[in-house]
C-alpha cells in the first residue's frame, strides 16, 4: 500500500501515528517532529490511560547523530497535556 493510500490521524492539522506505546506527531519529511513515549497509565472505567508522557522535540535530517537530533524534552502527566505542548513546539511552523 502506498503511502497516499493511508488514512492518518491527526491532532490539529499535523500527523499522529501510534505504534504500541510510542507516537510521532508531524510528519517525517518536516525538518521537525515529536516523539512521545507513554510510559505509565492506570485503568479508568476499563480503559488504559496514559499518567506519564515523556516529549523529545527532534530534527528529522538522518545525517545528524542520533543523540544530537534531540533538541528538546518534557514529560506530562496526560496525552492531551503533551500533544498541547507537542503543537507549541512543531505546530506552527511551514
């Protein structure tokens, strides 16, 4: 399947993919995205919750080093919390 033939999610006009327990907000030829891992939830009304994400804001141009495409990181205690500061980091860019 090609790419143009997925249908993504998006927060706020930018693409959300998920895969597990990891997110990506933007889009991978942006010269910047957000990657989120959420690293603790608890059940609410039989539904799992993320209570920790933790935000690296990172450069996408794979001839930087790994370590040095980060640039910068938080965590917050709720999905919507960090796809908020997600947006405020890579949102209103292009």
């Amino acid at each position: 399947m090609a790419e143009q033939d997925h249908v993504y999610l998006e927060y706020k006009g930018k693409r959300l993919v998920r895969c597990g327990s990891e997110l990506y907000y933007g889009s991978m030829g942006d010269p910047e995205v957000v990657y989120m891992q959420l690293s603790g939830k608890s059940e609410v009304g039989g539904i799992n919750v993320a209570t920790k994400v933790r935000l690296y804001r990172m450069v996408t141009d794979e001839s930087v080093p790994v370590m040095q495409r980060i640039k910068k990181t938080a965590e917050k205690p709720n999905l919507f919390e960090a796809l908020d500061l997600a947006h405020a980091w890579i949102g209103f860019k292009n």
